[in-house]
C-alpha cells in the first residue's frame, strides 16, 4: 500500500514559512482539485496520478520520496 505524506510536507511547510497553508493555497498553486488533496490527506491507498505528484514534488520542493512511502501489507 502506499502511504502518502501530505499532511507531513504541509506542516514542514508552515513551519518553515510561520505561516498556516490551506488545501485551498496548495489547490490554487498546482492546479490539484481540493478534494484530491483531501484524498490523499485522509484516505489511506488513495489513487493518485503521476502529474499530480509531480505538481507536489515541485510545490514543497522535496523528492517523491519525502511524498509517497510504500508500507507493506502486513
């Protein structure tokens, strides 16, 4: 299953700018629709296309690692 780390990269985020960042502002730089962004925030093995990620990636400026992390079904 993959496990994605939203919500982990928004709060690194507001930490390093001080500042509270919504699902909205994230929606409006990228070009995600919200409610993809409340998938993948909330619902574990939410799918998900690549571009999106790539979107992602570019708006935390992180690595797709630092963004999605295989969990093995145990």
């Amino acid at each position: 299953m993959l496990r994605f780390k939203l919500s982990e990269r928004i709060a690194d985020k507001q930490f390093k700018e001080r500042r509270r960042i919504t699902a909205l502002e994230i929606s409006e730089a990228t070009g995600i629709n919200r409610m993809t962004l409340s998938k993948l925030m909330n619902k574990h093995g939410a799918n998900v296309q690549t571009d999106n990620l790539d979107r992602l990636c570019t708006y935390f400026g992180c690595r797709i690692e630092d963004l999605v992390e295989h969990v093995a079904d145990t």
